[in-house]
C-alpha cells in the first residue's frame, strides 16, 4: 500500500457471524414473501400500471431512463418521483420512439433539481442505440442479454459499469422484467445501487466499508450466501429489501415482517442486532 492510500475496511470475527447470520436468516424468506416485498418498490408501486398501454420494450426504456436520474430529488422518491413521473406520463399519448419518448419527459425533467446534469443524460441515452435496442426488445430477449446492456449502458454514457447511476438503471430494468413477468435472467453480476439507508445498515453489522465498493462486495457476499438456498433469488430482491428496511428502527422490524406473514423473520434480525 502506497502512502495516502487507504486501508482496506477489515472485518473482525463477530461481524463476520453475524454477517453470515444474517445471510441465513434471510435465507428462510419464502419465495412469496420475496415477491411482495419487490411489489412494495416505490417504481413497482407507480409505474406497473403503465405496462399494458406502452407495451414492453417502450416501457423498459422508460424505466432505465428515469432510473438514470433517480438522484438529487426534492424528497423521497417514493412521494416526489415517481409517482410525479407516472401522473405527468399518464397525461401524455404513448410514444411512438424513443425521440417522442424525449419530448414526454422534457417538462418533467427540466423542473426537477440537478437539470443541468439530468437532462444531458436523458437526451444522450434516449439518443443511443441502445435506447433503439430496447425499445424494439422482448422481455425474452433482454433477459438473455443483461450483462451486455449493462455494458452498453455504461459506454453510451461514459460510465464505470459500477456506477451508481449504471446500477440503480439496471435495477429498474430488472424491475421492468419483472414486471412483465418475465424472471429467468441473471442479475447476480450486478452490484447493489447502495446509498446512505444501505450504508447506515451495514455499519449496524459491524462493517464499516469506507468505499461504495467495498458496501457492495459486502452485500454481494451475502447475496451469494442467498444463492446457495434460493439460486432464484437476485441483487433486485435484496436490494429491495434492503432498502426499505434501512431505515426502520430495530423494534418495527418485527412489524415489517409480520406485513409479510413471517414474524419470526423479523425476530430473529431484531435479535441479531441487539447483540
């Protein structure tokens, strides 16, 4: 290690039980329960609806595009965003292209905060290619592809595929798949998107990861625990999950999990965390 370099986060023998704990304990999630908690996604919630009428390829685009700038919002995405962005769409005809598909989200994007860095981005990616590809897409065929878009996705922009940004897209694709029912693809390469609910959740496991790499290699470690159990299961459903757990107090934890018919699950991760 060079000087000014800084030293990787190390975990110590408690965080490490406790990390694979944790991993078991999520392990015992039913496959139903994993599935309701992705249908309480804030862009599940809002945008679902708008799939029959836009049909898929359209609509993935849609979601990648507004996954994109799902960052620096006026509040929490779940009231401020999305929901905002299905109303101003559902006021709209259907897009025809992509370039129709531009013009849509102009107004919308052009009065949210950070406009100046959101709005190259819309038009560069809705310019692409790649944009074209999805667009004329079938569920099948995307699912088949996720690590090339991702690729894709990353380039048209001038992006790490690592990103944040790259990542939480992707997230909204998955979703997107999901959405139409489609759930044979492979998101175990992509990283967890992670912000501060992720990162406030991982130091209350004793990691203290000082990158945002180093939180997903983290979660990634524990969604590979997962695999082993419930090969099914993806980077989508934990950080689903993850994220509307974060920011609960340990104590609602329960009631979070009883919502999902498994209180014991809830339980068993409040005693995880007393200790």
């Amino acid at each position: 290690m060079t000087a000014g370099q800084k030293a990787p986060p190390v975990e110590d023998a408690s965080a490490t039980d406790r990390r694979r704990e944790f991993a078991l304990i999520l392990a015992k999630i039913p496959k139903n329960a994993w599935r309701a908690v992705v249908h309480r996604e804030p862009e599940w919630q809002s945008m679902a609806a708008l799939l029959p009428a836009w049909g898929f390829g359209p609509f993935s685009a849609l979601m990648v595009a507004a996954g994109l700038n799902d960052y620096f919002l006026k509040g929490k995405a779940e009231i401020v965003y999305w929901p905002r962005l299905r109303e101003s769409l559902l006021a709209c005809a259907v897009p025809a292209s992509p370039g129709e598909l531009l013009s849509r989200l102009l107004p919308f994007y052009e009065s949210e905060r950070a406009a100046g860095r959101k709005l190259p981005t819309l038009k560069r990616f809705l310019a692409s290619p790649l944009a074209e590809r999805l667009w004329n897409a079938t569920p099948q065929e995307l699912a088949a592809d996720i690590s090339s878009i991702r690729r894709a996705l990353a380039e048209t922009l001038a992006q790490d595929e690592n990103d944040k940004q790259i990542v939480f897209a992707m997230k909204c694709l998955g979703l997107a798949l999901l959405m139409a029912g489609e759930e044979r693809f492979d998101s175990s390469s992509l990283p967890l998107p992670g912000d501060s609910r992720l990162r406030k959740l991982t130091r209350r496991l004793g990691f203290d990861a000082r990158a945002q790499r180093d939180m997903q290699k983290f979660w990634q470690s524990i969604l590979d625990e997962l695999h082993r159990a419930q090969p099914e299961l993806s980077m989508i459903h934990l950080d689903s999950l993850l994220w509307q757990i974060a920011p609960l107090e340990r104590a609602r934890w329960v009631e979070y999990f009883s919502d999902l018919g498994i209180a014991e699950t809830g339980a068993s991760l409040e005693g995880l965390l007393k200790n």
